[in-house]
C-alpha cells in the first residue's frame, strides 16, 4: 500500500503544478527570462522538464511518506500541517537560497516556492488519507 500513496500523492502534486503553472505562466515565463514565440509559447518545448518533475514528485512523496512512516504522521489533518511545515521550513527556505544568490526575480521565488509548500502539503495529505 505504500507504494500505491507514494504515487497517488505524486500524481495529485504533479496535477497541482499543471493548474499552478498554467495559471501563473504568463508571470513565471517573464519571470524566468523564458524565451517565447509569437504567441508567447516558451520556444523550447521539450518534454524532458516534465518528466524530470515527475520523477522528483515520486522522489519526493516517497521521502515524505518515509518521514512520516519514521514520525507517526497518519490522517489527512496530521499528514497536510506536517507536508505544508516541510516545504515551508525546508524546500521553500532553500529555493529562496538559491534564486537569492542567482539574483533571480522575486516573482519566481514567489511561484515556485508557492508550489513547493503547497505540494508538499498535497503530498502529506494525500499520503496521510491512504
């Protein structure tokens, strides 16, 4: 079964970050510096950045499932505040490290550290209803 959440949590993650970044696409492409076609498409449009993130997404729920076998973090309540604290306080805190020293945007650090903690959060519920 625990393979089975891993996934499901990984999927919804993934899903979330499809509605994230279509609803936010046209301010994370001018944020990031993405060049774009006449009808502001990015121009490069290789599928390999979306398998990269799923397979992060996989990567990630298993660690946050292990976490929370390790803690005793079980229901979707105790599964969300727990996912929602770990990218707040741990994978938000290192993408404004990052996009900091690169000097990148603060709209960028906004978006993708927004879907960082709530897909987090996404993943620790999902992974505390299963």
């Amino acid at each position: 079964m625990e393979i089975v959440s891993v996934i499901v949590a990984a999927a919804a993650a993934y899903a979330f970050g499809a509605f994230w970044y279509m609803k936010l696409s046209r301010q994370w492409v001018a944020a990031a510096g993405i060049a774009v076609d006449a009808d502001g498409r990015p121009m490069n449009r290789s599928i390999t950045p979306f398998v990269i993130a799923a397979i992060a997404m996989l990567v990630v729920a298993g660690m946050i499932r292990h976490i929370f076998s390790m803690s005793g973090v079980d229901g979707v309540i105790p599964g969300l505040v727990a996912g929602l604290g770990l990218g707040a306080f741990i994978a938000l805190p290192w993408i404004v490290i990052n996009y900091a020293y690169a000097d990148r945007p603060k709209a960028l650090t906004f978006i993708d550290g927004g879907y960082a903690v709530l897909g987090c959060a996404i993943i620790g519920a999902v992974i505390g209803l299963i």
